[in-house]
C-alpha cells in the first residue's frame, strides 16, 4: 500500500468531520424551506442559476451558523448523548479549525448572495446568521426555557430568504411562510426534548421540560400545534392557495394534532420520538403542498 494510500482515508474522514460540523440535514431542510420561498415568489419558475446561486449562499451561511453553534456548546455537546458524537465534542476538530472553517462558509455564502443575487437577501440571510448563531447560541439558549420559540424566528427565515431571492422584496406572503415554520419549531423541538430531559438536566440548559416539568410541555406541545393549525389556513384564507393545498394542510395537521392530543393524554418515550419525526413530516409536507397547489 502506498503512503498516499494510506493517507487518503485519514483526509477523508477528516472532510466529514467537518461536514457533520454543519449539520447537513437541518442544512438541507433550510435549503428545502428556501427554494419553496423562491417557487412561489412568482407564478412562473424563476431562472435555475438565480436559484442555484441563492441556495448555495443561503446554505453556506446556515452551514457557517451550524458550525459556530457546535464551537460555542462543544462542552454542553458532550455531556449529552445525542451530540457527544460531533467532532468538536470529541476534540476530532479543533476549535481553531472550526472557526477559521466557519468564517470561509460564511464569507463565500454572503459573497455569492451579493455577487449573484442581491444586496437585500445577503444582509437579511447574513441577520439570520448572527440570529442564530449569536443571539440564540450565546444569549437566549442558556438564559430562558423559551429559548426555542423566541430564537426560532431565525431558523424560520428560509422560505422569506429564498423569496426576496428572486424577487428582491420582503412580501406579507413571504413572512406567512416565515410565520408557519415560527409556530412550528416549539411543538417539534419540545417533542425531542420530552425524551431527551435526561440529557438536558445533565447539560444545565433551561429547556421547557426541565423547568416546568413534563406536562406542561406537553400541554404547550398541544396548544401550539392547535395555533399551527389555524396559522396553516391563512394561506388559503388570503388567496395565496387553493384547494390542493387546503385539503393537505387539514389531513396533515390533524395528523399532528393527533399525535400531540396522544402525547398529552398519555405519554411514552416512543410516542414522543414518533411525534417528533412526525413534525418533520409535517414541515416537508405543508411546503411541498403549497408549491404543487402554486403550479396546478
């Protein structure tokens, strides 16, 4: 075996070492969320490069805030057992690594958004960033058991990003998207960490369930897929969809209710890991239905 043999897989897995830094399936979900943003800015499909331009930025940036996120809690990941896998929290990265990777992420997503797709979309995907990755990571997560639905407006923000995209403006149609994934993020974070309390006490972080207790979560877990619900007609009630789309959003959000009525009523580990990949569901399914309801 050659030396260069030999070294290659040590290159490689130090490459995925850095690309579980970025999370790439949140990545990807944001992504997701931002180019159903572009599709339904304009009736017709807006140009394949102004896409592939604006959702390369827009994930860049995400990635870059993923990075710092696990930078800032490499000491919290690893006293938990979801996170003491990632590199940071094993020291398989070094801190130095991580930032200086961050910073590159970062610096080519905001350049190819200004270069290749406009001044408004880099400034408001550049706020996310720092929402993200400053205020909820630094400021808001160790501080509030609300922590998550007040930092969830910045990870709320794809689909306004991918609109202002492609049409260089932040409509009330944008923001409705926003608004959906806002009232979504809190029954589907609490839903993860129901089963997942252990690993938050051990942390120290004030995370809902270990400071009111579980059934007041999962109280709040019903209440707010009952206030998704409602958030998830406006779309038809304001004429942005048609039937397709109202049809989907009834069957899909009685579906979560469902699951968050069972969760409320009577509790288990499983139940709340299935609600939990259920949200996620739930989020691609309510997207997808508004972007095949725009086209028919």
């Amino acid at each position: 075996m050659s030396a260069a043999d030999m070294a290659g897989p040590g290159w490689r897995y130090l490459a995925g070492q850095y690309l579980a830094l970025t999370k790439p399936r949140i990545t990807l979900m944001a992504v997701f969320c931002a180019v159903i943003g572009m599709l339904l800015a304009r009736r017709e499909v807006p140009s394949l490069m102004l896409m592939l331009h604006a959702a390369l930025g827009i994930g860049l940036l995400a990635a870059a805030g993923f990075v710092l996120n696990c930078l800032a809690e490499r000491t919290i990941d690893a006293q938990m057992a979801r996170t003491r896998a990632r590199p940071l929290a094993r020291g398989e990265v070094g801190n130095t690594g991580a930032l200086v990777f961050a910073v590159l992420l970062g610096a080519l997503g905001a350049w190819l958004l200004m270069m290749r797709v406009n001044e408004l979309t880099m400034w408001l995907t550049l706020a996310t960033f720092a929402g993200y990755a400053l205020i909820y990571t630094l400021i808001l997560k160790p501080a509030t058991p609300q922590n998550i639905v007040i930092g969830g407006a910045s990870g709320a923000m794809p689909p306004l990003l991918g609109w202002t995209a492609i049409t260089n403006e932040m409509a009330p149609e944008g923001w409705l998207l926003v608004l959906i994934i806002f009232v979504w993020t809190p029954p589907h974070f609490w839903a993860l960490a129901l089963y997942r309390i252990e690993d938050y006490k051990r942390s120290g972080l004030p995370m809902l369930p270990v400071t009111h207790g579980a059934e007041f979560t999962r109280l709040n877990i019903l209440l707010y897929t009952v206030l998704l619900a409602a958030t998830c007609m406006l779309p038809w009630l304001i004429g942005m969809s048609g039937l397709f789309y109202l049809v989907a959003a009834i069957v899909l959000n009685a579906v979560f209710i469902v699951y968050a009525w069972r969760l409320w009523k009577d509790y288990s580990d499983a139940l709340s890991r299935r609600t939990f990949r259920y949200s996620l569901i739930f989020l691609g399914g309510i997207f997808a239905a508004l972007m095949i309801d725009h086209y028919l």
